[in-house]
C-alpha cells in the first residue's frame, strides 16, 4: 500500500500534519520558554536579550522531544478526521482497501517520525542542554542569585581532607566545572572552609580552581586569582556522577552504561533511557493506532466530540503512564527493559483490539 500513489499521497498527507504540528509547537515553546527564561535570569548581570534567544534556542530540542508522543497522537487525528470529512477514505473503503491497508503510511510514517526522533533529534537536544547549562552557569557564576537547576554534588578523600564538590554544569567529558563550590570538612563532619570558583580544571592529581572566594570560620572571606584541590578523581568518574541521564545522546548510552559499571555506579537510569529511546517508534505507533480507534468513523457516524477527546485522554494517559513506569524503572523497583517495553506493547496491544473489534468485528 504505502508504494502506490494512494500510498504515497496517505503518507504525503501524514508528514506535512506533523510538520506543521511540530512548526507550531515549536513556536509556542520557544515563545512560553522565553519568556519564562527572561523572568528568571533578567537580573543577572551578564544576562543580554540575545543570550537569552540563544539559551532558549539550546533549550528547545530537549522540550520538543517530550512532546513528541502527543505530536504523533495529534498529527494522526487531524490527518485521518480531515480525511474522513472529504470523505476520502469512504471512497477509499469502497475500493475494497481495508482499515489495515490504507493506515499502513500512517504506521510507517510514525515508525519513521520516531526513528528520526532518536537518531536525529535526541543528539541536538542533548547538546543544547549542555550548553544551555553551561551558558546559565556562566550567567549566574558571578551573581548571588541561583538558577532554578539541580546542582550535582560528588564527594572524594585526599588524606585528611573530606570534600564535597557541586558544580551546575559539567563539560570537556568531566575534565571542567563551571560554576564550582567546594566544602571541606574535618574528621568530626564539621565544615571548617568552603570555596566558590567560577571553574574547576581536572588536571593530574589536582582541580585547578579559578576566581575562588575562599571563606573560614571566623574570617573574612579572601579572594584568590587561582587554587588547587588535590585530588585521585578521574574524568569519566566525574563525568559519570555528574551527568544526568536524559541529558546524555542515544549513541553514548551504552557507553556510558558499562563505564558506569565499572565504577559499581547503579546503571538503572541510563538502561531505562537507552530502553525508551529504542522503544520511541514504537510507542508513536501506539499513539498514531490510538488516533485512529477515535477518528476513522467520525465522518460516517457523525461521532460527537467527546469520544475524540476521549482520543486525546487515552493518549495522556499512555505518556503519564509511560513517564511514571520510567521513573520506577530509573529508580530500581521495576527492571530498566520491562519499564521501558511494557506500556508500549500493552497500548499496541490494546489500539489493535479496538480498531479489530471496530472494523472486523
């Protein structure tokens, strides 16, 4: 079906829909994520209207990525509801080509929508956080005020010195923080010094601290051009602390994944994204089967709004569900594969039922 020109004009109509849904959407993002981001960070002293397109620009993929699953479940609805009002598929229905037939280029087109998802999408979102992060560390490095983001702490022992080390963005693969704070503590757990540096330099056997303002107990704090914190850390260890999950590209995952295990870090996070990612396309499958249980009778029956947004529900409900088995599967409770799969195969499971109990009987 999907090579004959009724094929092609089926998958035609499909992809201009999501282009135009992602268009918008794109749009309506970057406008709110603007305007959120200049509220935010306007009092900064380095803040500049340029910097903050720019930073909302490096934002947007990793935003637009977690609105992909709704983007299939809409762009599925307009294009079969609009094809059922021109009463396109009624003619199509009468020449014998059966429900199964006629959505294959829907199905296809949403495998590759999903496909391009991870492969293409997934790397620019996360390089765009990185140096959306490490353009608002900058921003905030010589301000009191804080960003809104988590700040990562890692701890190391070098002799008698017991360290926390926080920093709001990692770069250079865990070889540079920006924006650092350093706490030291004695044996009794209390902290005896702290130090703020604008960056941190991994070098052998040392960070290398820069624009510290270093402050004791009972001192005034003093400011330093440089200082060293001697340490027996490693990059990939830093980097593999540091580093959130979701900010790292699908082609690293596994990578990251056996680095991690050799370190005896818990690798549940990274096999539950590295699991989503790969289960993506099909789970935009799911939602485009879902699209068409709720839109290729509305024409013929005349069906009344509710059981479309009955449609858009059933979709929410799969991506809240989706989000919230991932999140059991990052912490542990349900193995990384089984979170990831198991929504995607029960929604498939269950479009397929429908449109059968519907079209088939």
């Amino acid at each position: 079906m999907i090579f004959t020109t009724l094929g092609r004009y089926f998958f035609r109509r499909y992809a201009v829909t999501t282009f135009w849904f992602l268009t918008g959407i794109f749009a309506l993002i970057f406008i709110i994520d603007f305007s959120e981001l200049s509220n935010r960070m306007s009092q900064l002293p380095r803040y500049s209207v340029a910097g903050a397109l720019l930073m909302t620009t490096f934002r947007i993929p990793m935003i637009l990525q977690q609105t992909v699953p709704f983007v299939a479940l809409f762009a599925g609805m307009a294009a079969l509801i609009s094809l059922n009002r021109r009463y396109e598929l009624v003619v199509t229905r009468a020449a014998g080509i059966s429900v199964w037939q006629f959505l294959q280029p829907f199905v296809i087109g949403a495998l590759l929508f999903g496909i391009l998802a991870v492969i293409a999408l997934n790397p620019i979102a996360a390089w765009g956080t990185k140096q959306a992060e490490a353009l608002e560390a900058e921003w905030g490095s010589s301000s009191s005020a804080h960003s809104a983001i988590s700040i990562p702490w890692l701890r190391q022992i070098y002799g008698n010195d017991d360290t926390i080390i926080g920093a709001r963005s990692v770069q250079d693969e865990g070889r540079t923080l920006v924006n650092v704070t350093v706490l030291h503590f004695d044996p009794l757990g209390t902290i005896v010094s702290r130090q703020d540096a604008a960056t941190a330099k991994l070098e052998d056997g040392y960070w290398l601290l820069n624009a510290v303002t270093e402050t004791r107990n009972g001192q005034l704090p003093r400011r330093l051009a440089t200082a060293q914190l001697p340490t027996h850390l490693k990059p990939e260890f830093v980097q593999e602390t540091l580093t959130k999950a979701d900010s790292i590209q699908f082609f690293d995952l596994q990578r990251k994944i056996e680095v991690a295990k050799s370190f005896g870090f818990p690798t549940n996070g990274m096999e539950t994204q590295f699991h989503s990612m790969l289960s993506l396309p099909l789970l935009l499958v799911a939602m485009t089967l879902i699209a068409a249980s709720v839109s290729l009778k509305f024409s013929r029956f005349n069906q009344s709004r509710p059981v479309i947004l009955g449609g858009i529900l059933s979709g929410f409900v799969l991506y809240v569900v989706t989000v919230l088995v991932k999140a059991f599967g990052s912490s542990g409770i349900v193995p990384p594969f089984v979170a990831a799969w198991l929504p995607v195969v029960v929604a498939m499971a269950l479009g397929s039922t429908i449109l059968l109990h519907e079209e088939d009987g």
